[in-house]
C-alpha cells in the first residue's frame, strides 16, 4: 500500500481499469461513489492472494460453480432502467464468467438489439456489446466466457446474430469439443467464448448468403 502511494503513475493504471471508458483520456482521473465501489468489491482489494490458490481447474466444466450475471446490460430496474455497456465492463472486471444478452429485432435490415423486450429500458446495439465483451473478456482470468444468449430475434436477424458472433470472437468462439459424451475443463476452455443458446428448428438458409453489411 505504501509503495501505490507513492508511485502515481501505478495509481493512475489501476484506476483506469474501473473509470468509465468515457473519462479515462482526461487529465485529472477520478472514481465514481459506484466505480470506487467496483474497486472495493473487486478481486484486487480481495484479503486473498487469487493468484495464489491451487485449485483443481481440469474437472468437467459442470462441476463448478460459475460466477453469473442476470440481466447484465440494467443499471437499475427491468422496467425503465438504462440499458449499459459499462455494465458488461464491469462484470467482466469484476471477474463475472457467465454474462447474459437479451437480443431483439432491430431495424429492418439492421442489427439486433439488446434489451429488455417490451420495456421502456434503453437500447444497446449487438455489434457495440461484442466488441466490449471481447475486449474486457480474459482481463482478470484466462477461463472461458459463457454468453447466455435470451433470443428473440427473427430468422434474418439470428443469422446476423450467429455470423456477428463469429466475425467478433473468430478462433475464441467455441464451435465444437472433441467428446460430446462429456464436458471439457476450465483448463481445456481457457480464453475460449462459449455460446449458451437454446437449440432452435434448423434452418434451411445458407448463413454464407446473409450478407452481414
């Protein structure tokens, strides 16, 4: 704690990693009464040395308990609450492995979007969400990603949805394991993105003739 102290320039790059994307570029850096609490709530300011356990990561992933998120994107209520990026950024600092992403229908030969349906809660663009989620995704751990993906999304718009996915997290997208008969570890997932999604009728469309543009 001492040495922090007096070593400004390290203050400032710890801080950058909790301040709001938005400010990290000013002059005079400062934490939020939320952001300083993100810090104090975070594995950083944890009594336990993290780096430090042994423990056991090469059992079938469904033998741990996962650190999960509900309604990720909210700031607040699920009935007018803002809609957030900065609450991605945030789980994932915060060492959350399981996010999730409600996906809707955007414009008419857009993106999808992501809220939740039938709100007055605020709007965040897909493509603005991945590329936050893959940024931030293997900061504070090298263990897989789950995206729990709540689709309700139209035929057109889930193969933007799937080819979205693909272009964003490319070899890190999880596409197929070598034994289905059981679950691989943490250990054989590390700084892979896995997609939670519930089966759907196949679809006859060729994703390679939907033109992401």
């Amino acid at each position: 704690a001492e040495y922090m102290g007096s070593d400004i320039s390290g203050v400032e790059s710890l801080m950058t990693r909790f301040v709001d994307e938005t400010r990290k570029d000013s002059e005079i850096l400062f934490l939020t009464r939320c952001e300083f609490l993100d810090y104090l709530f975070s594995n950083m300011n944890s009594i336990v040395d993290i780096s430090n356990i042994n423990d056991d990561m090469n059992l079938p992933l469904c033998d741990y308990w996962i650190s999960t998120s509900h309604n990720t994107y909210l700031t607040s209520d699920q009935f007018y609450g803002e809609s957030s990026i900065e609450c991605y950024i945030r789980c994932l600092l915060m060492n959350c492995r399981c996010i999730e992403l409600d996906c809707w229908d955007g414009p008419t030969g857009g993106q999808p979007i992501i809220y939740h349906g039938r709100t007055l809660t605020s709007k965040l663009q897909l493509n603005d969400v991945l590329k936050h989620i893959n940024k931030y995704a293997f900061i504070t751990s090298q263990y897989p990603i789950i995206l729990s993906i709540e689709d309700h999304c139209s035929a057109d718009q889930q193969r933007y949805l799937a080819i979205a996915l693909q272009n964003e997290f490319n070899d890190s997208l999880l596409t197929h394991i070598d034994d289905s008969s059981i679950l691989p570890s943490p250990h054989q997932l590390k700084y892979k993105i896995i997609i939670k999604h519930k089966k759907l009728n196949s679809i006859n469309d060729d994703l390679n003739d939907f033109d992401l543009d």
